[in-house]
C-alpha cells in the first residue's frame, strides 16, 4: 500500500508538471478601424509564430498561445496599416485591442474640390472632356463656350471673356501647362463676343477653377482655366475637316520607336460665304477671316520624362460697318451716319514644357512661353458711305490705333512626394511684359501722330503648397504665394488653405479659403502707373456625391473685393483710383447622369449670384451690368449604337442684366439720381441649341457629319443698350439702340475626317 501511495503521487507530479510547462494563455480582443466600425478578416499573430487567429463578423477574435513572459502582438489587412503591440502575458486571459488606419491611396483618397471643376483624371470626376466640348450643343467647338454651361460662369456672348462668379471677363485667366496665356481669345469686336483660340483635342486635362485655386497660379481674381497638353499619341494619323465657316487639316508622326512625334496643322476660316446666305445685323465689309498654322514637337527625353512644344501664328481680319447711334438725325429718322471698325490681328504663339521623375520621388515641371500680339484697328465716321468732316464728329473722322504686347515667361516648380500621397512643391516664376499702343488721327488733310505709350514690366512671383493627407477620409492643401510687380514697385503675400473630408464611400465636404491679387488692367495703368493690386477674398464650402456615372456637386461661397478701379475720383491722376470695392456671393448646383436614363448622357447646372460693385464710374455699389441673378443650363447627349447617329441639345436661361439708362441716371451728370442708376434690366435670356452627329467610314477614314443650329426658334437676346452722347434733337431724350447679336440664328455644317485612328469606340462611350 505504501508504495502504491507513493506512485500515485508522483503520477500527479509529473501530471502537474507537464500542465504547468505547457500553460496556455487566451489572448483576445477587437479590431476596429479609426471610425470605431468592426473590421472583418483581419489577421492577429504573435510576431515570429504560428499562434494567431482572424476577426469575425464583429471584428472580434480570440486564440491561445503557449509562449511566456511579453510578446509582440501583430495586426494586419490589405488596405490598411499593419500595426504592433508589445504585450505582457502575465495571466490566464490578456486583453488586447487594435484600431487600424487605412493607408492612403490616389483611388480612394478624398479629393478637394471645393471651387474645381476637376477633367483630368477619371478619379477627380471627370466632368468635361475633349468629344464633350466639341459635341456640347451651342459650344460651337470652343471650350470656353462648354465651360459656360457649368454652374459659375455668366452668359455674356456680347463681350470678350470668361465671367465668374461676380467678375469679369478679365479677372479669369488662362493657363497651358502651367504658364499664362496672354492673347486667350481671339480678336473681337466691340459689342460681339469672341472665342477662344485653342482646338480642345490638343488638351488632355482641364481644370475650370470657379475660385479657390492653387497657389502655382496668379493674377486671376476670379477664376483660372488651368489646361494640360496632351503627351505621345497612340499612333499617326491625319485629319482633314470641311464645315460652313472654313477648312483645315493637320498630321500626326510618331516615331518608329514611339518615343517622339511631330505635328503640322492649318486652319482656314471665312465667314464671306454663309453671311451671303444667312443675313446679319451688321453689314461686313470683310466677314471674320482667319488663318492658323500650329506645330507641335513631343520627345521621352526618359523612361519617365517629357519634352513638349507648341506653338501657333494666327492672323485675323475682320471690317464692320454699322449705325452710328450718336450721328442719328431724330427728326427725320434718317440713319445717315454709320461706323465703320476694322481690325487686323497678328498673334503668335509658342509654349515649351518638360517634366521629369527623379530619384528619391523627385519630379521637376519647367514650362515657359512666348506670345506676341498685334492689333491694327481703324475707326472712322461715315456719312452715306463716305468719310465725313461734321464738326459733330471733330478728332473722329479717321482714327488708327495700333495696339501691341509682348509676353515671355517661365516656371519652375519642384515637387517632392512624401509617404501616405503627402506632398510639397514649391518653386518661382517670371513674366515679363511689353504693352504698346500708338494713335493716329487723320483729319483728311494732314495726319497727326501721337506719342506711342509703352509699359515695361517684369512680375516675378515664390510659391509653396503641400498636400496633407492625414487619413483616407481627411485632406488638406496649404499654400502661400509671394508676387512683386516692377510696374507697380509692389509686393503681395496670397496665403491659401483648402481641406476636404471623406463622409461615405461616395461623398464628401469641402473648404477652401484664399487671397487672390491682380494688377489693374492696362488701359488704365497707360494713364496711372501709381495704382496699386486689385484684391478679392474668396470663402468656399462645397459637397459632392459622386455615385458610379453620375455626380452631384452642392457649392456655396462668398468673395469680397477691395481696392478695384474707379475712373471718377477727384484728385486722382487722371481721375483714376483703386477705392472700388464690391461683393460677390452665391450658391451653385451640378448633376451630371449617364445611368438613369438609359443611352442618354445630361446635365442640369443652377446658379444664383448676388453681386454689387461700386467700380468704374458707377454713381453706387449696384449689380454690375455683366451679371445675372439667375442662371440655367440643361444639357443631353443621345447616342444610337446601331444606326450610328446621335443628336445633342443645351438649353440655356438666365434672368436679365442691369444696364446703364443715360436718361435716367447718366454717369457723366454730376446732377445724376443715384437712386435710379442701373435699375433697369434687360429682357431674360433664353437660347436653345440642337446638333446632330453621324458616322460613317469613308475610304477607312472615321468621319464625323455634323449639323447644329444655335437658336432655332429665334428668341429674342438683348445684352443691353449703345446711347447717343448728347441729345441731339432736343427732346430731353438720349436715342439708345439695343446690343443683339449678329444673327438671331447661327448654323454651322461639317465634315471632320481622321485617317489612321478609328474613334468609333471613343464617340460611342461620350455619347457623340
């Protein structure tokens, strides 16, 4: 018995001995992301073991490992930052939680949008491309006439410019692969809008920055047209292009080793032919005319760089002769006198580019440009088509001007990308500009010439801009540039801020706050080179839910402008001064659908402005006369795969616009009633625009058959009223006549033919 006790426990005390040596310990917890949402499948392990377990429906998990004293406890998922914890196993159940960051990717990473209107990169939310520029109806081809029909931008077709937002045409600015673009629009006359000179197939990116930009940029108080080149074409190829207005055609080379290219085209319109046709309010002496010829030049100067140039000379002719309301004999409404206004436009165009990656995620953009820009305009009074010498019309029988500017600039930015999409880029810019004007005034007996007036200037400006990711759902953009002018012996510092947060997988809230400067405009420094900047605080809040083929953007904002140009101020150089100031303020909605209505593509934009000035020689702080209170536009594509045929429509409406009544409040009165100035407005705006698109291969080439008619239904469009200087018949009333367009309808026929790429998928997928 006694040695059977002492078997039995020393049984135990071995059985005792081995449960001890391999002890068990439970350790469990919970894995939750940064939002406190349970994360699934995800993978605990002790590090450098094979004990470890996943997270279930609950993010929680529990397992049980044999190792002793501390141990490092790791957590990891795709898509998110792996994480450790150093953990003390000194008891039977140890306890451990993990909540893990989601790395920060470019395909999920909140993007800022306040005031942008992002078209180059599909995960920005494309908004415009190229084929939806050209086949936007009313938008004629030209990308500044797409861009109007975005919430922002103002129906002004009787005057050169982009208005946004509350500014004018001269406060956007337009920029091509960073550098500033001088001479954007083509040459115009006065009371007729003008077009932009560029093609939108040479670009591969847009961004319409309503407000609120980068700080890369300057001198637009308002807005930027930011635009991209495109880099190698996928192949050769050849366009040829036969339309109502004019003809052209251009070829693409690429090299054998598809690592450079070169391009030739021109471009020839005249108008001649379809004013024969389609009559027009204004008599041409000589119908628009226009010829182009661009070249381009890509070369890989590496595996990741990039050598770019453009460039185009563009000359112009255009001659009107139309009434001259001032000379009108009332009483006998004999419209005898009319103007005549002539211009011819030289401008010449180049822009070089080049970008490389280097190592330790290094990337350097260098872009520079040079333009020169010629205007030859003559003005004279005729009387029944003659050169007159009514003593009305004294210094205006034959008056010349010769305008001129030259621009050259360059840009350096270096851009250093850290981890997490984090980046800083920082770098400096130069512009320099010649402006020139010359008047000559013949009184047909003699010719006087006037002194020419000549403005050098050279505007040097520093930037600096980081990108702040500090999670997927939660971004920023800090910015500040430096500008100094030599022309006005002045320096201003432009701090900007933006940040956006993610809410869900598909929408987001955006903020951006920022101030914008600019020089005055150059009529104005040719009489007072002591001005000062023009300035325009901008305040943005702006959501956006972007669901797959659609997208809805909700902005709302508010700028106040200071130190703006007043032409009437006593004791001024030449009455000159920046004591104007105003306020723009509005709220803004987008939606674009390519889904809810099947093989239909459209979008609806609104915007509501409330804005006043008191600038130029405005008796008050009122609504300037270029902006409209209420805007809207309705936009449809329509596309039949099987007969290859699509129509296109965009109806526009906006509400009228003040204009000046000499009458009633003359701002040249010093007796005027300021109450009564810019109370009246003109009638609403309503245009319809319908095209329709064709394809068909001809001879393997894609051709595309285009008609559009602006207008059909012919609404009546006033922009506003021309008056008489005096009163000339002694009736206490200034004669005014209405600013229309040209033509109540414009419609346009083409041909465009490419031989060697077939965009038939291309026109299918954009809904051509």
């Amino acid at each position: 018995m006694p040695f059977i006790f002492s078997m039995k426990k020393i049984f135990y005390l071995l059985l005792l001995m081995v449960n001890t040596s391999f002890a068990q310990t439970t350790i469990k917890g919970k894995i939750t992301d940064t939002k406190g949402e349970a994360l699934i499948g995800v993978n605990i392990a002790v590090k450098n073991s094979y004990d470890g377990a996943t997270s279930n429906a609950t993010g929680e998990f529990s397992f049980e490992t044999s190792e002793k004293d501390s141990v490092i406890i790791t957590a990891t998922y795709i898509g998110y930052v792996p994480q450790e914890k150093k953990v003390l196993l000194n008891a039977k159940n140890v306890i451990v939680n993990f909540s893990i960051k989601e790395k920060i990717n470019d395909l999920k990473a909140v993007v800022i949008s306040a005031g942008s209107f992002e078209a180059s990169d599909e995960k920005k939310g494309t908004v415009l491309k190229a084929l939806d520029i050209v086949t936007t109806a009313g938008s004629n081809g030209d990308s500044y006439g797409a861009l109007k029909t975005l919430p922002g931008a103002q129906q002004t077709n009787d005057r050169e410019g982009l208005f946004v937002r509350g500014g004018t045409g001269a406060e956007t600015q337009t920029f091509i692969d960073g550098t500033w673009v001088r001479n954007a629009f083509s040459a115009s006359i006065p009371d007729l809008g003008a077009r932009g000179r560029f093609s939108p197939f040479i670009f591969k990116g847009t961004v319409f920055s309503t407000g609120g930009y980068s700080a890369l940029y300057g001198q637009a108080l308002s807005s930027a047209v930011i635009l991209e080149t495109i880099d190698l074409p996928d192949r050769s190829s050849a366009n040829l292009n036969l339309s109502s207005v004019g003809l052209g055609g251009s070829f693409q080379q690429l090299a054998k080793n598809k690592n450079s290219s070169y391009g030739i085209g021109y471009n020839y319109t005249n108008l001649t032919p379809y004013f024969w046709l389609i009559k027009q309010n204004v008599q041409y002496n000589t119908a628009p005319t226009v010829h182009q010829v661009d070249v381009n030049y890509r070369i890989k100067t590496s595996k990741t760089g990039i050598f770019k140039f453009y460039g185009y000379l563009n000359h112009t002719n255009i001659d009107i002769q139309r009434e001259n309301v001032t000379s009108l004999d009332y009483e006998n409404e004999n419209k005898r006198y009319q103007d005549q206004f002539g211009i011819k436009n030289k401008n010449v165009y180049a822009n070089f580019s080049y970008k490389e990656f280097f190592k330790k995620d290094w990337k350097i953009n260098v872009g520079a440009c040079i333009s020169s820009n010629h205007d030859d305009i003559v003005l004279k009074i005729l009387e029944n088509g003659v050169v007159t010498n009514d003593s009305q019309f004294k210094y205006r029988e034959d008056l010349g001007i010769k305008n001129g500017n030259v621009l050259a600039s360059g840009k350096i930015v270096l851009e250093k990308s850290l981890n997490n999409l984090n980046t800083i880029r920082f770098g400096v810019e130069h512009i320099y500009n010649q402006e020139k004007t010359l008047v000559k005034y013949q009184p047909l007996v003699s010719i006087i010439d006037y002194t020419p007036i000549q403005l050098n200037e050279n505007l040097s400006a520093v930037f600096a801009e980081s990108d702040i990711y500090i999670t997927n759902d939660i971004a920023g953009k800090i910015g500040v540039r430096g500008e100094y002018s030599s022309l006005l012996n002045k320096f201003n510092i432009a701090p900007r801020i933006s940040a956006a947060y993610k809410l869900n997988r598909r929408g987001q809230i955006s903020v951006a706050y920022g101030l914008f400067y600019q020089k005055p405009e150059l009529s104005y420094l040719f009489q007072n080179t002591q001005l000062q900047y023009m300035r325009a605080d901008h305040y943005i809040v702006n959501y956006q839910y972007q669901p797959k083929d659609r997208l809805f953007r909700l902005e709302a904002y508010y700028k106040n402008y200071t130190s703006l140009i007043k032409t009437s101020v006593p004791g001024a150089l030449n009455g000159i001064a920046n004591t104007g100031k105003g306020y723009a303020r509005g709220i803004e909605l987008f939606y674009r659908d390519k889904k809810s209505i099947k093989g239909i593509d459209f979008w609806i934009s609104y915007s509501w402005l409330d804005t006043k000035r008191n600038y130029l020689n405005y008796l008050k702080q009122v609504q300037p006369d270029f902006a409209a209170t209420h805007t809207a536009n309705f936009v449809f594509k329509k596309f039949w795969v099987k007969q290859m045929f699509g129509i296109n429509g965009t109806y526009t409406f906006s509400t009228g616009r003040p204009y000046i009544n000499y009458n009633t409040s003359n701002p040249n009165d010093v007796n005027a009633n300021a109450d009564l100035f810019m109370r009246d407005k003109t009638i609403a705006y309503h245009n319809l625009s319908i095209s329709a698109n064709y394809i068909k291969t001809i001879q393997k080439a894609f051709t595309v058959f285009v008609i559009s008619i602006n207008n059909p239904f012919g609404f009546k469009q006033i922009y506003g009223y021309n008056y008489a200087a005096k009163d000339l018949n002694q009736n206490g009333q200034l004669y005014s006549k209405a600013i229309i367009p040209a033509a109540r309808q414009f419609i346009f026929l083409g041909m465009f033919m490419s031989f060697g790429i077939d965009r038939t998928q291309e026109a299918i997928d954009n809904n051509l």
